[in-house]
C-alpha cells in the first residue's frame, strides 16, 4: 500500500462493500476495470487487490494472447488465486521474522539497491529513479519490497534446510521409475506413397496391381521422391510425399509399426491399411536411446533435492497458516 490514504480508502471500500469482486468477477474483460478493496487480512495485515494485480499481471498479459471467452476468465481466476496465495504466505513469512525480533539492516538494503544500479542500469542512478517513476514506485517503496524480499530469503534459508547429498537408493529409484524422462524421443524421417484401393467402383485389383508396379520399379532404382509425385494420392504428393520428422502415435498404428521398424533407407512392402494401399520410406532416424543411470545421476540428484526443498517449505508455511487468522474476500 502507498500511505496512509490509499489506506484509508482501501477500509473505506472494504466497509461500504465492493458489487465485484476482481478476484472472482468480470475483472477479466480485456480492458479490466481498476477498482481496489481488501482481498485478504492476514493477522490483521491487509493484501488489496491490486497487490493481487500486479502480482499476477505479466502472466495475465500472456494469457490474454493465448485465450478468449470462459476459458480466459477461469485461466486469470486461477493466477490470481495463485498469486493471493502467494501473497498471503509472504505475509506469513514477514510476521515470523518480526516476531522473532530480527532485522534487516538498512545498509544490507542500500547495498543491494546499490547492487541493482550497477548490474541492471550500467550505474546510471538517474535511469534507475525514472524507471522506477515509470512503474508508479518510490524510492522508499522499492526499498520496502527489496526488504522484504530479503527477508523471505533469509527465513526460507533459515527453516527449509536441505540435506545436499542425496542416497544412491533414492537416485536409483527415481531413475527406475521415470526412465521416460532420460529417454530421447524416437524419431523418423518419413516418406509415404499412398493409392487408393477404389474399392467402391470395383478397382481394388487395378489399384493394388498399380501399387505393385510402383513398388516394382523402387526395388529396382526408381527415386521414391518421384514416384510419390507422379503417383501417390497423399497430401503430400507435391513434396515426394516428404512427411519429415515424426514421432511415433502420429501415424496409424498399423503404419507405425512398419514405419518405425524399417532400417534407414529400406521401402516396406505394400501395406493395406482403411481403404488405402501405403509404400513407406525411411530416410533417417534418430532418438529413442535412453541415457545411463551413470549419465542421468547429477540430473536426478539436482532434482530429488528441489523436491525435498519444496515439500519442506510448505511444511513449513502450512505450519504458519494453522497457526494464523487468514480471511480472504
């Protein structure tokens, strides 16, 4: 909050009451309407709304690109959601650390806006104090949420303390169990000629004899690329019926079988599939190895200790909000 009078008309909305809410309503027009109000109290500390806002604002502009209607309302509900969330167990953080009595010292946050000038703005103090003026924020206003961004570092750093080696057995395990994720995505470069069987105007057995001709003059030198072209009735007739790189579940399953077992250069026999006679080429391959435990271990390792880091934090800030008065609107 900005002062003693943002303050002050923040209680005021509160007290004659919002028609909307921005968390739950129609806020997520386009161009949403600016109204303010209490979102949550936490032990007596008050989040707004725009507090909200502006906490989930750069994923709200990245959503408005991607979706419209319903969908985009649910989408910007659950981000604010998320960011009050977020908000609240910051809230949480700070009144632990006041409650202990620490503190920061302010040469600890003049340092770190000092930090920020030189690394961010090339030392240039000017450019900073504008870019700040741009963004609707003192000087005393940055300093504050620097400040309590050192301060949730700090308690995080203080009751989420982490075991850096992790057992072999849990590496094995993890490995064991999510071999997917070390396994490269098996990949061909397709070319497909396809014929259709006409079977409804009786010419299946001229069609499959056309499909044997052309499979003929393949084994015997004919470039696929221009057989495609003169032949196949696929989409893609006009590239040499080039399909590129495919992963498997792309193709039928009767045609990704063959597809997927055909050694690098090797024409498959003609395969009768819904209606359709297929000549299926494989230019290259690559992918579907899976790397070793040796290979993957740093990954996992790095891994299981963010996991463990995130399932003691929110021990940790659920063992604050039990012991908290929280009231969202």
């Amino acid at each position: 909050m900005k002062g003693l009078i943002r303050r002050v008309c923040i209680v005021l909305l509160a007290v004659i009451g919002l028609a909307l809410s921005p968390l739950s309503q129609a806020a997520y027009a386009q161009e949403p309407e600016i109204v303010d109000g209490i979102a949550a109290i936490v032990n007596g500390d008050v989040i707004t709304y725009s507090q909200v806002r502006s906490l989930s604002m750069p994923r709200e502009k990245v959503l408005r690109a991607q979706y419209h209607g319903d969908e985009l309302v649910n989408k910007i509900k659950e981000i604010r959601m998320a960011a009050l969330q977020d908000l609240i167990d910051r809230q949480l953080i700070i009144q632990a650390f006041k409650k202990e009595s620490y503190q920061i010292p302010d040469h600890y946050v003049d340092e770190r806006v000092h930090e920020i000038i030189r690394e961010s703005f090339g030392g240039d103090r000017n450019t900073f104090i504008k870019t700040l003026e741009a963004q609707n924020y003192t000087l005393g206003e940055f300093k504050k949420l620097e400040t309590e961004r050192m301060i949730v570092q700090a308690m995080r750093s203080k009751n989420v303390k982490l075991q850096t080696i992790v057992s072999p057995t849990k590496v094995e395990d993890y490995y064991k169990n999510h071999r997917d994720e070390f396994t490269a995505k098996e990949q061909i470069k397709l070319r497909l000629i396809m014929i259709p069987n006409h079977a409804e105007s009786g010419n299946a057995s001229v069609q499959k004899a056309m499909a044997e001709e052309i499979l003929g003059k393949l084994s015997k030198g004919a470039e696929f690329a221009g057989m495609a072209q003169i032949y196949s009735e696929d989409s893609s007739r006009e590239r040499g019926g080039d399909w590129g790189w495919i992963e498997r579940k792309t193709l039928a399953a009767p045609l990704e079988k063959v597809a997927f077992n055909l050694p690098v250069g090797r024409i498959s026999n003609i395969i009768e599939y819904s209606g359709n006679y297929y000549i299926l080429k494989v230019d290259d391959k690559h992918g579907g190895t899976t790397r070793s435990l040796v290979e993957a271990r740093p990954e996992i390792e790095k891994k299981l200790i963010q996991l463990e880091a995130q399932h003691l934090q929110e021990r940790w800030l659920a063992s604050l909000r039990s012991k908290a008065y929280i009231r969202t609107f």
